[in-house]
C-alpha cells in the first residue's frame, strides 16, 4: 500500500469520485437521480435482502455505493459491472476510533482499498483473467459470484466484522469444469505506517488467510481470505477467523430479523424495513465515551451524535426494536447531551464529536433542545423503563425549560437555524423546532404523570403545550403557492418539505392543504421531496417525516402509493437498498438515522403508535385500501414484547394484541380512523 492513500482519499472524496453508471450528469458534474429509472437490474432475494442476476438482467456497465459498519469500523463499497461483464470494487474504510490530526469530527482513520491490491489467484498455472460477472446479493453483506473461462467460479463476500476492526473478503472458488484443475491462492501482506495522529502511529494491514495449492476435482471448492486491518503500532497484530467472522454477521442479520417483524400485502415493504432495520441498528461504535450510534457518510460522522440524528431520529425507534445495543447507545447520547446542562441555560452543543472528547457547534442553536426534549421523551416512554426515564427527567426539564427561556413575542421559538444548518433560509424562528417543543411537552406531561411529578406539573406541560399549538397556528399557518398549508418561517413564500411536521404532531388543522401540497409536482418528485419548491436538493429525512405524517393523519392512499414508489426507488432503483442522506450533498451517503426514521414511518405512521405512558399506547391502524391485514411481530416497546395484528372486519378495524406466549391481552374493533387506548399494566 502506498503512504499517499491517506492523503488522496480526502482528495477524492471531496471530488465525487463514485458516480452511478450510465446516469445523466447535471450542470454541476453530479449524477441525477432517476433517469435510469426504467432499467431494471434489482429484484427480491427469495430469502433476504436484494439480488441482481445478469444473466436475466444485465444491465451494464452500473455502479453504486454502499454502507456497512461494525463496531470498531466502517465501510463504504465503491463497486461496479463495467461494460464487459467485469466486476470491480474498492473499500473505503474508515477506524471511528483510530483518531487523526485535527481530532474533529471527520477525524476517523480512512483509506481506500481497490481490488487491484489484491495478489491474483492462478489456474493450472495462469493467473485468472477478469471473470464475468453471474450475480450480486445484497442482504447486509455484499456477495458477487463471478465465472470465469478457466472453468471455475468465485464468490466473495464482502462485510465488516462485527466486533473487531477488520473489513473481510471471503472467497470462495470452485471448479465447476469437468476435469481437475490445480488452483493456487498465493501468499500476501501488505504493511504500512500511517502519519502520527491522535493516538500515536497506526498500522494499516492486507493480507491473505488460506493461501495453498491444491488439486479440485470437478465441483470441488476452496476457500480464503483478504483481511483489512488497522491498529495502534505497538498493539497486537489481528489474526482474523473468516469462518467464524462470517458466522457472527450472519447471526447479527438473522437476529436483528427476528425482531419487529413487518407483515404487509406489499414484499417491498417488509423487505425494505427488515434492511432499514440492520442498518439502523449496525452503525453503533465502542467508543471511549461508551456506545455511539454514528450517521456514517462520505462525510466520515462516526465516533459522534447530533441533536437531530441520534437524540431526535434514531433514538426514539431502538426501544421498538428490542435492540440492547440500540437502547444503550440511545442512553449513553442522552447521558452525553446531559453533561451540558447548565445552570445560565447556554445552548447544548449541537454535536459531541471525538468519542464523546469534544464537541461541535458550528451553526449555533438549531433548535436543538427541541429535538433533545422531543426524542428523550418519546425514548423513554416507548421503553416501559422506570429508571431511564427518571435518570433523564432533568434533562427533558432543562430542555423544556430553555425553549420556553426562547420563546418570542408572538409565542414560537427562536432559534439560529434548523438541522439543515443554513443550507436554505430557517429565519429567526422555524416550524420544526416549534413543533418538537409542542411534541416534547405532550410527551413530557404523559412521562410526568408516570413518574408521579405532582399535577402542577402535568397540567403546566399541558397548558404549555395548548398555548405552543395556537402560537403555531397564528404564526406558520398561511397560503404557500396556493395551499393552505404552513410557512415556514416568517416571509417565506416557497413550499418547504418540513411543512410536513406539524402532521407527524398530530395537528390535523391543515391536513388537506398540506398532504396535496406534499404529493404535488412542486414538491414530490421519483425520489422523494424537493426541500424548496424548484430546486434540486432533497433529504431523506424530510420525505421519511412526511410519509409518516401523510399516514398517522389518516391520508392513507396518497401516503401509501408514495411509500411503495419511494420504497421500491431505494430498494430495488439506481442505488440501493437503503434511505439515503441528500442530493446532490455528499454522494447520496446511506446515512443509518434516515433507516431509523424509514421504519418509524410504520410504528408511528401506519400502525399510529403513540406512546402515552411507560406501559400505554395510543394505536390509530391506517390499514390501505385492498389490504384485509397487516401486522407487527415481536415489538419490544412499553417494556413488553408483543404481537400487532389488524384486521378489517365489518364495523371497522380490529386490532388485537397478544404477548410473546401467543396470549391475547387486547382485541377490539372500533371505527376506521378512531385510536385504540392500550393499558399494557392490566395484563400484568
């Protein structure tokens, strides 16, 4: 490997190095999304996950990008099927905790690992030629089998390890001839020393387990390994079990499977959130400040949380899934934005960067008390646990208490920006911080009763929260190009995605205005929404919050004919098969939040679970018409594990709810539309 990778990965990085085969370029060099959409390459793997078989579907040349993590590393696969049939790859991996100079927030470890690294097996003596590529599998690995014109065949699956820091390749090659042929897989290490960081001196490694010669006789197979590994210098060297790493992915995919099971009419649906699921759930780091979930991306934010992603997306979907991982790591962000309380209520950073070591506040206040407020309450909450919730009540009162210290004359809250951090206009005041509070006082005075803080603080909560609503309406409510939806923000005159928000709260007052302003041409286009009518850019987590509040708000036909389109573009489109970050912005990057925010477009938006207690629920089922059931399996939230079904019967809509024994605790049929009121203490 040479010394000049470190250096030239940022380089290429910034320079949008992956593009996406055959696709259009726009004005600025970048590719535009959605113009390939008429090629068909992806379907439904019988079992998990996505496949592409070129021999039915070829398709080339194609490339594309793709996200995987472990605990102690990360990867971008950079991957393609050039014209020929042939099949290239290079890893982008990235040490979260293997820390550079300066130690900010992109300060991860990176290097990138092109195929052409990797010394060449041979055939009866010949080096092999570049194969032909039969067929790719997606399902949280990454797996291309190749044929080539020695008669043999190989299949590499690529996947970062669970627990360590390694990245593997697992070969395996076949003799699919008729005759014996005499494979030889030689042996390789590669070694190099990286510049001084924060650490000290890394080193990076490559190299070969299982080299051999050996005679296959016809359908016989052997297997190797190409191991990517970096480390402190004077720690041991990693010797990896690519058996046994394969294994420990696999049981990883497979659990993460068996819990919060979707059940639908629609198999892109249910694949989709079982994919969404494992990538919100992988992308957690043992970190020196404890467990962190990290976004990911080109843009390297990993060892780090944010307000918005972790606090506000992420975190109030891990108690749902049942994910030990997910819920500690959500503790240890709440426990980390708790060490800035303060007393004089200076803002909490935005972002708590380097392991927890220092922290990032770039755009100033972003309304990120709201989103702390907003996410700690609806995660403690959903996890039915007692002790959590009390050890974060002060921080849920602190950040209540600092929007109200914000609020301005005419009763919203002010803030420097919003999550977007000045990419568009936010004003002094913006409708998603003030619609978080409104939602974070709700919760907070269910959670208060709970944790029995007396009725002055129920009731004050609740007063607050009535006051916060009619303040919304009299200042964001207004005719944006012709519907009556939001502004959002004082003079703004141009539909905003985030008008969608208020639905998410459950504010019906301008459902109609807004749901045809979303799904309309200004806004909604193949992929998603526009974040400004008539630009380019677009941000998943916008188009997540929008379908779900398009659901939960009981448009259930607009909203579900754009999740199956949405879903069937990131599954089975031009890049796949997760929820994305942005475009044009950092490559279209598989962010991990935005696959939290994918699944909670069911939870809370199909299903319209709605946490009212430590062991309640508010259940409103959005059941489309055509479909006779739906159900969710193994939900873990209200410190329970349980089963979801609803059904359509005469009267309306049935929903019954039964534990991890198969007993029925709940079953009622009410009106459509009308929520279900769950009390999960009466089956104690």
């Amino acid at each position: 490997m040479r010394s000049l990778l470190l250096a030239l990965s940022s380089v290429l990085l910034a320079a949008g190095c992956t593009s996406f085969g055959h696709r259009v370029k726009d004005e600025s060099g970048r590719a535009e999304p959605g113009t390939d959409a008429a090629i068909v390459r992806w379907a439904l793997h019988p079992r998990a996950g996505v496949t592409w078989d070129l021999s039915a579907r070829p398709a080339v040349p194609h490339s594309d990008h793709l996200a995987m993590s472990g605990r102690k590393v990360d990867m971008i696969l950079e991957w393609g099927v050039d014209e020929r049939g042939h099949f290239s790859a290079t890893r982008v991996i990235r040490w979260p905790m293997l820390r550079t100079v300066p130690n900010d927030t992109h300060a991860s470890l990176e290097l990138r690992f092109p195929d052409s690294d990797e010394p060449n097996p041979s055939v009866d003596g010949r080096p092999l030629a570049p194969g032909r590529t039969a067929r790719i599998d997606i399902d949280g690995t990454f797996r291309v089998v190749q044929d080539y014109a020695e008669g043999v065949s190989v299949s590499r699956t690529i996947f970062p390890s669970v627990a360590s820091p390694i990245v593997v390749d697992y070969i395996e090659l076949r003799n699919d001839s008729d005759t014996s042929r005499e494979v030889t897989v030689p042996s390789w290490r590669d070694k190099s020393d990286t510049p001084e960081g924060v650490l000290g001196h890394y080193v990076v490694e490559q190299f070969v387990i299982g080299d051999q010669t050996r005679v296959l006789s016809p359908g016989e197979s052997l297997h190797f390994a190409v191991v990517r590994a970096a480390r402190l210098r004077d720690a041991s060297p990693y010797f990896a079990e690519p058996e046994a790493e394969l294994a420990a992915r696999r049981r990883l995919i497979a659990s993460v499977a068996e819990e919060l099971i979707l059940e639908t009419p629609e198999p892109v649906l249910n694949r989709m959130f079982t994919m969404a699921k494992l990538r919100a759930v992988e992308s957690i780091f043992s970190t020196r400040g404890g467990l962190m979930h990290g976004p990911g991306g080109y843009n390297k934010y990993l060892a780090a949380i944010w307000a918005n992603d972790q606090a506000e997306y992420v975190n109030p979907f891990f108690p749902f899934l049942g994910s030990a991982v997910g819920n500690e790591s959500a503790m240890n962000a709440f426990r980390h934005f708790a060490r800035f309380v303060s007393a004089d209520y200076r803002p909490i950073p935005s972002s708590i960067i380097a392991e927890g070591m220092d922290v990032w506040d770039g755009a100033g206040d972003r309304g990120d008390q709201a989103m702390i407020a907003y996410g700690a309450t609806r995660f403690a909450l959903a996890s039915g646990h007692r002790a959590w919730a009390e050890e974060l009540w002060p921080l849920i009162e602190w950040c209540l208490e600092y929007c109200r210290q914000h609020k301005t004359a005419k009763g919203v809250v002010a803030s420097d920006t919003d999550e977007l951090e000045g990419r568009f206009p936010a004003g002094k005041a913006n409708l998603c911080t003030a619609v978080l509070y409104y939602d974070a006082l709700l919760s907070a005075s269910r959670l208060a009763r709970c944790l029995g803080k007396g009725d002055a603080i129920v009731e004050g909560y609740r007063a607050e929260a009535s006051d916060m609503r009619a303040a919304i309406r009299r200042y964001f409510e207004a005719d944006v190009e012709g519907f009556a939806t939001y502004r959002y923000y004082d003079g703004n005159t141009i539909l905003r995605s985030w008008i969608c928000i208020p639905l998410c709260a459950g504010m019906r007052e301008r459902v109609d205005g807004t749901v045809r302003a979303l799904c309309s041409p200004r806004l909604w286009m193949g992929n998603g929404l526009l974040t400004r009518a008539g630009e380019k850019t677009y941000w998943d987590r916008s188009t997540l919050y929008a379908l779900r509040g398009v659901l939960f708000c009981g448009a259930v036909e607009q909203g579900m004919s754009k999740l199956i389109d949405y879903s069937r573009e990131r599954l089975l489109g031009a890049h796949v098969p997760y929820a994305i970050e942005a475009f044009p912005e950092f490559n279209q990057s598989h962010l991990s939040a935005e696959s939290g925010l994918y699944c909670r477009v069911f939870t809370e938006g199909l299903f319209g679970i709605v946490p009212t207690g430590l062991r309640r629920f508010g259940c409103t089922p959005r059941l489309p018409r055509g479909w006779s059931h739906m159900a969710l399996r193994r939900i873990h939230a209200f410190g329970r594990v349980w089963d979801l079904e609803v059904s359509r019967v005469d009267g309306g809509i049935r929903v019954d709810i039964s534990n991890a024994a198969g007993r029925r605790l709940y079953a009622r049929t009410l009106p459509d539309g009308e929520p279900h009121l769950i009390d999960l203490r009466a089956t104690d």
